[in-house]
C-alpha cells in the first residue's frame, strides 16, 4: 500500500482525534453525537498512523511530497 498523506496532515488529523476524545469526555458533545464524533475521530487515527487515507486514493489526491531518486 502506497501512502499518501505527508507528515503534517497525520499530525491534523491526530490533532482532530485528541479533540474528539476531549469533547466527548468534557461531555461538550453528549451522548450519541459524542460516539459517533468518537468513531470518526478513531478513522482519522488510523489513516494518520497508516499515512493512507482511502478518500485521498478514490479522488487521486496525494499530499505527500515524494523525492525523485534515479536509484529505484
């Protein structure tokens, strides 16, 4: 599997976990919204972990700066 998220767009999308986590026990966001929050914040974790994002494969998007090296 060929990643395609650079550095910085893991590091968001771990951001955008933490904050989910936060919200949900701070109980700012209750309840069933919280869950469902939980389970969208749990994808970003694994496709920042993985650097592989399926949405970014489906619409051919990459922002992960690849170096040309004529060894390979």
């Amino acid at each position: 599997m060929k990643t395609n998220l650079n550095q910085i767009d893991s590091y968001f999308r771990y951001g955008l976990t933490a904050l989910a986590f936060i919200l949900y026990i701070t109980d700012i966001v209750p309840s069933t919204d919280g869950i469902i929050l939980i389970g969208i914040g749990l994808v970003f974790l694994i496709t920042g972990l993985f650097k592989f994002c399926p949405v970014y494969f489906i619409f051919g998007l990459n922002t992960r700066n690849e170096e040309i090296n004529p060894n390979n």
